[in-house]
C-alpha cells in the first residue's frame, strides 16, 4: 500500500512532467495577470491600432483560463483576428488563429480547427498542426486511427518546417514525433527524435538548449524497467551540463526527477540520498520554497518503515509550504501525507484531522478513492464502523 501511494503522489504532484504538457509557450495559451475589469475598460478607450489587438488576446486568456468560457474566447479571437488583417499585424493574425485553434479543438471541433491551416503562414500551420496531432495523440486508449492521425499531423509540420528552413519549428515537430513514437512502442525512433535535437543543439554551441532537451527525453520516454537506464542517462547528461553552467535551479529540479524516477522504481535509498542533495543545493541558492523535497523524502521515509522520520519531514513541508493560489492543491499532498502517517503511527484524531481537512482537493476519483479508504481505516481503527 505504502509504495501505491507513492506511485500516485508522483502521478498527481508533478515530480515528473505531465506528457500532455508541451514545454515550449508558443504552444499553450499563457496566462494574463490583468484583471478583467481592467481588460474591459482598457478596452473601452482603446484606439484601433496593435494595442487593441493584444488587449482583445489578454481577455482571450482570461476566459480561457479563469471562466473557460468558450463563447467569449472565440468572440475576442475573432476580434483580433479581423482588426489585425485591417492592420497587416501578423503577430496578432497568428496569435489570434492560434486561440481559435485551440479553442476548436478543446470543444472537439476538429474539422473546423484543420480549416484553419489554410489561411495561415507557413510557420503558423507548423504550429497548429502540432496541437492539433497533440489532440489525437493523448486521446483515450492510444487507438490506431487517432495515433495514425497524429503522425499525419506531425510529420506533415516537420515537412513544412524543414521547407520553410524553420529549426524551431522543425524541433517543435521533432519533440511531437519523439512523443507519437514513444507512444506507439517504437522506442528508438522517439529517442532518435531527441538525439536529432540535441545534434544541432551541439553543432550550434548552444549548451543550455542541449539540457534542455536531454531533461525532456528523460521526461518523456516510456518509464519501465528495460527504459531505467536510458532514462538515467538523459536526466544525468541535462544535470552534469545544468551544473557545469553554474545554474542551480534547473539542476536541483533536474536531480529531483532523477530522484522520483529511483524512487517510482523502489530504489529508496538511492532517492533519499539524491533528494537530500536537493534539499542542501536548493538551501544553499537560498531557495525557500523546499516542501516537495520534505514531501518526497516523507513519502521514502514511510515507504521504509521508518514513520517517526516520515512524521519529521512531514511536518517540515507542512511549515515550509506557502498558500498562494498556486499551493493550494499542493498543501492537499501535504494534509493526506501527514493523515496517512499519523495512521499509520496509531495517531487515529490526527489523522483523521488532516484527511477531513477542507482544504484536500480531490482532483480525480482515483485520488477521491484514496483518500477515502484512508478515512475508512482510521474510523474502523476507532471502533465507529456506521461513519
């Protein structure tokens, strides 16, 4: 039970990248700080001219991310879009064609994000054809038609990246193909995908976009026992170049997914000792935001048995952690850490006090079921069998 629960931990707190995440922002749609009231009435005294454009692309976000309000999203979309043209504004052409995009294809509105390409600049179909392969290939159940569509998209961007003599582009498409690979069992075409990277990162001298990648290879590829070492040897040659250029944040974040990846594979004591490396990198840079270590090597701690130690860093993560908006969920790994060693140490209130607390989101049924049969056991524990 101890080593499922680490699994999940992983799984949900984000040690390792989210495959369904593309690292580079011209593929996401970012986030705006400003507030909507002020969008709206910058909005209302806003010329026709470039800053209308990116006034209309902010509420675009907005809505994208703090309403998900889809009608809106596609209203402003087109706003920019149209007022860009009258502008001959191609930043805002294409980042508008981008949102609406992105919007089709989160209402599945397939057909009418491919319709598109047509209208849009070489490199923009490049683009959009990468998030739209990306929709096929993180469906459900990996079933040929949708992994056969997504190579289509893929492979058609790398063929107008490479005719348009766009690298970026072309390594864009390269990582999408790298995943379709990994995906589809094809192991060494998805790694050979990356290496093709970091070939020309190596041949330019640029050292810190050749870690960069090396760390995504170690993210994205298959996580199993025959891929281990592989694995290993990515995320060791993105740490040993991360730490050559003196910078430590990347490295300490690159030698904690080193440790998970240990850790996922019960290698404990190899994960503590590298975690524990993290912790006195990430002090000495005087980082203060230390909790996911505290929270990693509880989980070792306990997974070993050793619960009076899991209680210790427990409690250090739940005295490191902030509650800005962005920990919320965060503090939720910290409340079920510490509820599941109390119970475990025989600490049944205490546990129970942690389970129960409001603040422990639950952002899917598996982890919904967890927590639950966490609380199950302490009322057993506690002889009220009805609650």
């Amino acid at each position: 039970m101890a080593r499922c629960a680490i699994l999940l931990l992983i799984a949900m707190a984000g040690f390792s990248a989210d495959a369904q995440n593309l690292t580079n922002t011209s593929l996401s749609i970012p986030r705006t700080e400003k507030k909507q009231t002020e969008l709206f009435n910058s909005l209302h005294f806003a010329k026709e001219d470039t800053n209308k454009v990116k006034l209309l692309i902010s509420l675009c976000r907005f809505h994208w991310y703090d309403e998900r309000n889809k009608d809106s999203v596609a209203k402003y979309a087109d706003q920019a879009r149209r007022l860009s043209q009258q502008l001959h504004f191609s930043a805002g052409f294409n980042e508008a064609i981008f949102v609406t995009c992105r919007n089709y294809i989160n209402n599945k509105q397939i057909s009418n994000a491919i319709s598109l390409l047509a209208g849009s600049p070489k490199d923009q179909q490049a683009r959009l054809l990468v998030v739209i392969g990306e929709f096929y290939l993180f469906q459900q159940g990996l079933k040929k038609h949708n992994l056969d569509s997504a190579f289509l998209c893929f492979n058609d961007a790398l063929h107008i990246a490479n005719s348009i003599g766009s690298q970026f582009w072309k390594h864009e498409s390269l990582i999408a193909l790298g995943k379709y690979y990994f995906a589809a069992d094809e192991f060494i075409k998805g790694k050979n995908c990356f290496l093709e990277i970091i070939d020309d990162f190596q041949k330019s001298g640029n050292r810190r976009a050749e870690a960069h990648i090396w760390s995504e290879l170690g993210i994205y590829m298959p996580d199993t026992d025959s891929t281990l070492k592989d694995e290993l040897w990515a995320h060791g040659n993105a740490l040993r170049i991360y730490h050559e250029l003196k910078d430590t944040a990347v490295e300490t974040s690159v030698l904690q997914n080193i440790a998970a990846i240990n850790m996922y594979h019960a290698n404990f004591e190899t994960a503590k000792s590298q975690f524990l490396m993290a912790l006195e990198l990430r002090k000495a840079a005087r980082m203060k935001k230390l909790f996911k270590i505290h929270l990693m090597l509880s989980w070792i701690c306990h997974a070993t048995g050793n619960l009076d130690e899991a209680l210790s860093w427990a409690m250090e993560a739940e005295k490191n952690i902030g509650l800005s908006d962005d920990e919320i969920e965060n503090y939720g790994y910290v409340l079920l850490n510490l509820g599941q060693v109390y119970g475990d140490n025989g600490q049944t209130e205490k546990s129970l006090q942690y389970l129960l607390h409001p603040s422990l989101s639950t952002p899917s049924a598996d982890w919904v079921y967890f927590i639950c049969s966490k609380v199950v056991q302490q009322y057993i524990s506690l002889d009220e069998p009805q609650k």
